[in-house]
C-alpha cells in the first residue's frame, strides 16, 4: 500500500520536533510523520514521494515558492505567526476552499492544532478518504455487558473494565444508555455522538476513521463513542447498524477490544449479546434480584440463546464504595474471572 505522509515543516528545531512528537503519540490516523527545518530538504524528500499533508511555517512556505515547487502540495495548512483569535467553529482554523489550504495560529495549544488537522481532514474528505487509524494486529474481542437488574453500576463498571483493558491493548467503550453518567466524565454534553458517527458513515462512506476522531471522548488511554441523547435514538440503533460499527472499529481502526454498555430497549439486544465473544451479566445476592436472574435465563433459553449464556461471566460486584474490594473484582473481570464471592474478587 502506498504511504501517505503528514510532514511538520519550520525552520524552529525544538517547535517542530515536539509538534510531530505530538501529532505522532496522539493523532491516530494512519499516516507516516517526518519533519523537516529546512523547505529544500522537504522537497527534495518529496520528489519521489507525494505528500498527503504538511503543516508549514510561512517562512517555508515562501521557500517553496522560490523553489517554484508549491503546487505539490495539495494540502497544507500554514502556521501564521501573527494569528491569535480563535473561531470556536472551526478550531482555529481559516480555510481557502480554492486552493485547500488552511491557516491556524502557530502557538495555539497542541491539543487545538490536532483537533483543527481532524476538523481539516473531514473538510475535504476524497483527499483523505483511504485514511485509517494505526494498524493493530490480531482479532478484536468484543465484550457486551448487560443485566436484568436496576441500578447495578453496569456503566460504571463497564467503564472500569474497559479502563483495565485498555492498558494493554487498544480499546474502545460504546453506550447504548441516553441516561449514561459517562458525560459526567466529559463536563458537559458531548455535541456529538453515536448517532452522528453512523449518520457520516451513511453519508459518506470511506471517512469513518476521520468522523471516529471527531466524535469520540478520551480519557486516558480508553477511547470513548458518546450515546444517543434519548431513548428513542437508542433504539433505533439497529442490529445490523451495531455490527457495521464493530466491523469498522476492528477492521479499519485497530481496536482489540471494543466494549458494549448494553440496556434494554433495541429489539434486537439477544441478537447483540450472542455476537459478543464475552458477555458481562451483573448479580446480586438478594431473593428479588435472583428471580429477575432466573426469568432473564428461562428466556433466553426458552428463545434459543443458550450460547449467550455459555460465554456470561457473572458479575457480583460489591458497592464502588469498597473500593478495595471493587477494584480486586474488576481486576479478576479484565483477567477473564467470574466475580462469585464480592468480598474476594472471585
């Protein structure tokens, strides 16, 4: 497969190094970063190789005027010197739609610098249509979780364990739950969520790892698809629509481990479960909430989804309160252990 090439250019060493350091380490788009301080050695690298991006200095983008060499680049954005105001529409950035350059302030915070690249790229999406996100290697696992019972901490745990996950490997969280406390998490109400994501997909289809960057949360290493707003766009998350997402996720952005926040309201929730390789199902050890586990068996064995119970671990979590206790039980959960006993973490 041919390269594609994001290239920092600025005759500052330190700036441009920690840029593309950063670019690098937290853009997860599957691009090939090189930097360079000086616009002639940049195009001499370029003669035999074609440029996908490059953000440039104004002091080398005149360089390559004078070389007479800059309709090359087809996409570059200009760090300006002088631009401090930022247009909280457009992170910072001033597109010239003719000639697909854009502008941003030089000194704007690196984090704002990639958030303008992503909102960059989806601008003009059949120049980065072929773009992925860095490449992992092996088979996604996905792990839904779901129980019968109310108010039993299943966000809250599902995000534990996806935390624990993604210490190791690549990963992911989705939530089907408009009343999920992940947006505690965010301090506000994302802008955009799920529902987005699939919307652009629909719309324009070969730009699902640019949309994936411009809707999903990260804290810490976990990465993090907001839910619907409402109940009624829960469920109108298909089936079909949830498997195209996972394939997307594992297949074209290189998630290990994608896990599922499932509640009750798709039609279609026994059918997700048994497309999980692991289900999650939270217990309690008290008469009421053992009956509601008993009927939750009956019909799914009654429906023909006995395999969904064959790959359930069962989940008996004491309060987050005791957390000494809580965190042995999520550690037993990541390492793939049922949680029988809440005092003892198995």
């Amino acid at each position: 497969m041919k390269k594609k090439y994001f290239a920092v250019c600025d005759s500052n060493e330190k700036y441009c190094q920690r840029l593309t350091e950063y670019l690098r380490d937290n853009l997860e788009f599957s691009f090939d970063y090189v930097s360079f301080t000086d616009a002639k050695i940049m195009d001499e690298f370029f003669d035999r190789r074609d440029p996908s991006l490059v953000i440039i200095s104004e002091e080398c983008l005149k360089q390559l005027e004078e070389l007479g060499s800059i309709d090359k680049y087809q996409n570059t954005i200009v760090l300006d010197e002088e631009m401090v105001t930022e247009d909280p529409e457009r992170l910072g950035i001033i597109l010239d739609i003719s000639n697909n350059q854009g502008r941003l302030g030089k000194y704007l915070p690196a984090k704002e610098i990639m958030d303008s690249v992503i909102w960059y790229c989806a601008e003009y999406p059949e120049q980065f249509r072929d773009i992925g996100l860095k490449p992992g290697t092996g088979k996604s696992i996905v792990h839904g979780f779901y129980t019968p019972l109310s108010r039993s901490g299943q966000t809250t745990l599902a995000r534990k364990v996806a935390e624990g996950f993604a210490r190791e490997r690549r990963t992911v969280l989705i939530c089907l739950d408009a009343y999920s406390p992940l947006n505690k998490m965010f301090g506000e109400d994302p802008e955009l969520d799920i529902t987005d994501l699939l919307y652009f997909d629909d719309l324009n289809p070969g730009k699902f790892a640019l949309n994936l960057e411009r809707v999903k949360k990260s804290v810490n290493s976990l990465d993090i698809i907001p839910p619907p707003k409402t109940m009624k766009q829960c469920r109108e998350i298909s089936y079909l629509q949830l498997m195209k997402l996972i394939e997307h996720l594992s297949e074209n952005c290189g998630y290990r481990n994608i896990v599922i926040d499932l509640k009750d309201y798709s039609d279609d929730l026994n059918d997700i479960l048994r497309s999980c390789d692991k289900v999650y199902t939270i217990t309690r050890l008290n008469d009421d909430d053992e009956y509601r586990m008993e009927r939750y068996k009956k019909i799914l064995l009654e429906n023909g989804y006995e395999d969904v119970l064959n790959k359930t671990l069962k989940c008996c979590v004491p309060h987050i309160k005791n957390s000494e206790f809580y965190d042995m039980c999520v550690r037993s959960l990541v390492m793939g252990e049922e949680v029988l006993d809440p005092w003892f973490g198995r």
